[in-house]
C-alpha cells in the first residue's frame, strides 16, 4: 500500500512520527514523507524532526506563511503534481491545520483515498479556522480514526458510515510514550533554574487569544499574580512573540521578576517542562490531552474544547479569558489534588491500530 503521509505544522510531526514508524516496520507499506513547509523555522519544525527521529521528508513543498486562502491554495498547488507523479494508493493526513484540509482536497478531486487521523473532534466554533479544517476533512474522507468517543457521536450524528470509523486512540500519546524516559533526561529544569512541581507553564498562539490586545493584556493581567507566587515558563509561539512586541504587551511581561520568556522549545524539553510542572495554562488543544495523561492540571484559556474527554476523565478546566476566572481556577488547583484517569486506548498502541486497519481495508478494496 502506497501511501503520502502529509505533515505541515508543528503538532502534526508528533503525531507523523509513530505512524509512520509502524508502517515502516510492515513490509506492505511503501510510505513517503511530505512536509508541506507550513512550519519551517528550526525551532519550529526541524528540533521535532530531531528530537522524534523522523526521517527526513521525501517531498517538501516549502509554501511557508501566508493568509489562510493563499497558504491553503499554495499547498494545493504544489500538492497536485505530488499526487500525479506518485500515483499514491492513500493520502494520510493527521489533525486540523491547513496543510490538512489543503492535501484532502487535492486527494479528493484527483480519487485518492483519504485518511484522516484525529478525525471527528468538534468545538462547535465555526469561528475557529481548525473548526473549518476538522469539518471538511472528515466529510471527504475515506477512514477516519477517532481519539475519544466524542468523536465516533459527532461522526455518526454528521452522517459518515459507520464502517468508515475507527476508535483507535491517540497517536500523539504514542508520541508521548514512546518519548517519556528521554524527556527525563533533559536538563531544561536546570538551564532555567525550575524545580520539579515549583513552576507553571504557559502557552498561548490562537488567534482568538494572541490577536486582539485587550484579550491578550487581559491574561497577561492574571498571568502577572500568578507568577508572584509561583515563577512562570512561557515558551513563545512566534506570532505571539510579534503581537506582544506590537502592543508593549513584551516589555511588560519582560519586567515581571517570575517571568521566564523562551523561543519555542523542541519536543523532549517541552514534555519535561510539561511533566514536572505544578500547573500548566495553555489554549493549545494537543497540550489538553498531554497533560491528562501526565496528570498535571491543565487550564485551558478558551470557553469551549474539541476534546471533552480531557475534561470528563482528565486533568483540564475551561477557564475562558477572564482574569478573575483565570485566577480562581489557579487558586482551587493550587489547593486541591485533581481525580483523573487515562482514557481507554491511549496507551502508546494507536499508531499500530491503523496501520492494521488501513491494510485489511486496502487488501479488501
Ligand atoms: C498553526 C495551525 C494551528 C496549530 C499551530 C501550532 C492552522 C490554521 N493553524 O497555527 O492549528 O495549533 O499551527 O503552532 O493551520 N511563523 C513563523 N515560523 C514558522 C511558522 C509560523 O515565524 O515556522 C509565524 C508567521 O509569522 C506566521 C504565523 O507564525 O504568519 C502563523 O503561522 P501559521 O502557520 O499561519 O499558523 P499558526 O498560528 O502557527
């Protein structure tokens, strides 16, 4: 089975790498690696390829930023000739960005089978670009596997067969396993002088949260108590970086004596930063799942989440963007131990799963 495994963003390599280590080690699979070039700075794109030993991209279509129309038509420009020239049996897309819907669309148009993992997670906020993304690929494509039991509801209520689904677990957790014994060997809590359960973790680069400066003034507010007693990492997506340089916002948290300002970190250091924090503050949706795993709190700056498994089962809280709710959430995790459990088939297996499924549904094709 010929298959273009499609990477683009900075969470789709954790999520590439176990996948395409199982189909590796199947002698059925012939899978290529194509980097779209969504992501492309070093820190951005290169450490995970170091840090997750992921082989270098067969096909990289390098279209870097741009808006959401001409980045997403740009991969799809570049993807096509990809496509005809490989003749592939499947097109294999993770997660929700555009390098995801962009590939599915090219693979749809050209009869290419479609698959998608992580497919089926739903905000119900159309006004999230991820929304969009995570919608119309799933409605073209050919299997889909779900994470969460949330997922398969909104599939089935959406109208997909349901031999088209499969529950499978979460890839990004097999990422996280299979990574966890040489995370602890970082030396990220010494470099920055943190001690195991004495620090938070902040991240933040939604536009929702970094694009409009009264939102963003507004957690820096609450993340300016916080760190008065307790000292904060805050690793800086580029684009946040920018918009807090823009509105002054920078030189305020620069002043803040338990403020640690960093360039993104690579994998490894970032899941030993995770691990050993008391509390982590993010309005990513892959660090949800992380930390329900690692059991460490997670407050999620957003009113809504795709992945409500990590609140029913794990260690997340939707916090919104207020700052008295920010700080009220903090105060009650900082007093309390939270009740959490691991959610079934996130055991470090899912990649497996699919490459045993996506070969019988081949070979029965
Ligand atoms: C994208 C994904 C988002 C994911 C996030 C992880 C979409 C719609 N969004 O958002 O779902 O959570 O990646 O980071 O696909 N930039 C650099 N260097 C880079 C990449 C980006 O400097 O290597 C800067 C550029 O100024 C760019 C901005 O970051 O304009 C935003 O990058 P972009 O890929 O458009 O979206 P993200 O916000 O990273």
């Amino acid at each position: 089975m010929k298959v273009l495994n499609v990477c683009g963003a900075r969470p789709n390599f954790m999520k590439i790498a176990p996948l395409m280590r199982a189909f590796q080690q199947r002698a059925d699979y012939d899978a290529r690696l194509v980097h779209t070039g969504q992501h492309y700075d070093e820190a951005m794109s290169k450490a995970f390829f170091d840090d997750l030993n992921l082989p270098r991209p067969d096909i990289n279509l390098e279209v870097g930023s741009a808006s959401h129309a001409v980045q997403t038509a740009r991969i799809m420009e570049r993807f096509e000739p990809v496509c005809l020239d490989e003749r592939p049996d499947a097109v294999l897309v993770v997660g929700d960005v555009n390098s995801t819907i962009a590939c599915a669309l090219v693979a749809a148009k050209l009869h290419i089978a479609i698959i998608h993992v992580e497919a089926g997670l739903r905000s119900f906020d159309r006004t999230m670009p991820e929304e969009v993304n995570r919608v119309l690929t799933d409605a073209i494509s050919d299997l889909l596997f779900v994470t969460e039991p949330s997922g398969v509801e909104n599939l089935t209520r959406e109208g997909v067969p349901a031999d088209r689904i499969h529950l499978v677990g979460n890839v990004m957790i097999d990422t996280l396993r299979a990574q966890q014994a040489l995370a602890e060997q970082s030396d990220v809590l010494a470099r920055l002088e943190l001690t195991p359960r004495g620090y938070g973790v902040l991240t933040l680069h939604r536009p929702a949260t970094v694009d409009d400066p009264a939102v963003l003034g507004g957690v820096c507010d609450a993340f300016e108590r916080i760190q008065a007693e307790l000292p904060l990492a805050f690793p800086l997506h580029p684009r946040t970086r920018n918009n807090m340089r823009q509105s002054g916002i920078l030189a305020r948290l620069e002043a803040m004596p338990g403020m640690r300002l960093l360039d993104p970190l690579g994998y490894l250091d970032f899941l030993k930063l995770t691990s050993s924090a008391a509390v982590v503050l993010t309005d990513s949706g892959g660090i949800q799942e992380e930390t329900t795993v690692l059991g460490v709190p997670c407050l999620t700056l957003r009113e809504n989440t795709e992945r409500p498994i990590t609140i029913d089962q794990g260690t997340n809280q939707l916090v919104g963007v207020a700052p008295d709710r920010i700080l009220g959430a903090f105060e009650s995790v900082r007093k309390g131990e939270l009740e959490h459990r691991v959610p079934d088939l996130w055991d470090g297996q899912a990649a497996e799963r699919i490459a045993d499924v996506m070969l019988k549904w081949h070979t029965a094709r």
